[in-house]
C-alpha cells in the first residue's frame, strides 16, 4: 500500500508543480528560465527518493489532439477505494445509472442486458478530476467496435449525467471528466476505449 500512496503523492506533485510553473511561464516565459521539476519522497532524515520528473512546457493534463484522455495512472488511483461519502454515493448511482441506460437502449444496440453484478466498478482520481469506469470483460462481449461504442454512449451519458448533477448541487465537486476500460481477463489487459469532459 505505501506504493499506492507515492505514486498518489507523485500525481499529485507533478499537477501542482507543473501548474505553478506552467502559470509563471505563462505570465513571463522570457524572464523565467526554469520549466523542469522534481518530486521526491522523504525516506529518512536525510534521504529522499526521486519519484519523477517533468517539464512544464507542454501542458499539465494528458491529452490527445487537445481533448483530455484517461490513462493507467488515473486508474490506478481510481482503483484505491475512496472513504468519501460523496464519491461512494456518486459512485453508486452512476453505476445504477450506467446498468439502466445501457439497458433502456438494448432494444436499438441489439446488445444483451447488463446487471449490477457484471463487473462494473466506478472510481475517482482527483489528481485530474476524473471519473474512471472499469468493466471486467470475461466472455468478450465488449471486443467488437459497435459494443465498445455502445458502452462508450452510454458510459458518457450515464456518468455525465451524474458528475454534472453532483457539480451543480455540491460547490466542492471538482469531478467532471470520464473515462472508461475494458479488462479482458483471458488476456489480462485493459483497453481504454473512451475518455472525455463532460459538458457544464
């Protein structure tokens, strides 16, 4: 479990150090030759190890084409269970609510129901704000491009529709991206097969 917590503490560092100095490049690059940074965790008195490094330069947030992306980072943050109250609630309605959309749309995606105890689990990484949505995959249900859009539409609706409801109802909610995997477990690999900001 200390693993857990410093690769935790090094998101964490990372966001903040790279904000910091990508605001101060940002106000005044020319004058502010620094753009690097380090985050070390404190073994002893007099030791520190160095967890990572980064450079501010190009942004803070995972992206691609400018759109943020989840990644094993932010799922693994998400797979250490949360004792918060309200994450636990959202958690649970967004995992009902992910059950009940996909299965109101079935008679179109002429896919088979999904039920609660299918292997769908919800987790937050508040490093980047986000809503991670994992789903074990036994009988390979989610391979094909049509299954995994479909899971994707609804993965955004349903979420979404829950991070946004807790966002304008909790002024302390910072969550408001989503992402979502499959986990084969005849493979062992987990796909990401969509992420996104949901709409304010």
């Amino acid at each position: 479990m200390p693993e857990n917590y410093q690769e935790v503490f090094r998101r964490a560092g990372e966001m903040a150090a790279c904000s910091a100095l990508a605001h101060r490049l940002k106000n005044d690059p020319t004058t502010w030759p620094y753009g690097r940074f380090a985050i070390y965790w404190k073994t002893s008195e007099l030791d520190a190890t160095a967890l990572g490094y980064g450079e501010a330069t190009d942004g803070c947030i995972s992206g691609i084409a400018g759109q943020w992306h989840g990644d094993e980072s932010g799922m693994a943050t998400a797979e250490i269970p949360s004792s918060d109250k309200g994450e636990i609630h959202v958690a649970d309605a967004a995992v009902k609510a992910i059950v009940a959309t996909w299965n109101a749309n079935t008679t179109e995606t002429n896919e088979a129901a999904l039920a609660l105890n299918d292997g769908i689990s919800l987790g937050f990484d508040p490093i980047e704000n986000a809503a991670y949505v994992w789903i074990d995959d036994p009988n390979s249900r989610f391979t094909s491009h049509a299954s995994q859009s479909n899971l994707r539409g609804t993965v955004e609706e349903a979420v979404c529709r829950k991070l946004t409801l807790e966002f304008h109802n909790n002024k302390s909610w910072e969550y408001t991206r989503w992402s979502v995997a499959v986990y084969d477990a005849y493979t062992g690999t987990r796909q990401f097969i969509g992420s996104g900001t949901c709409p304010s």
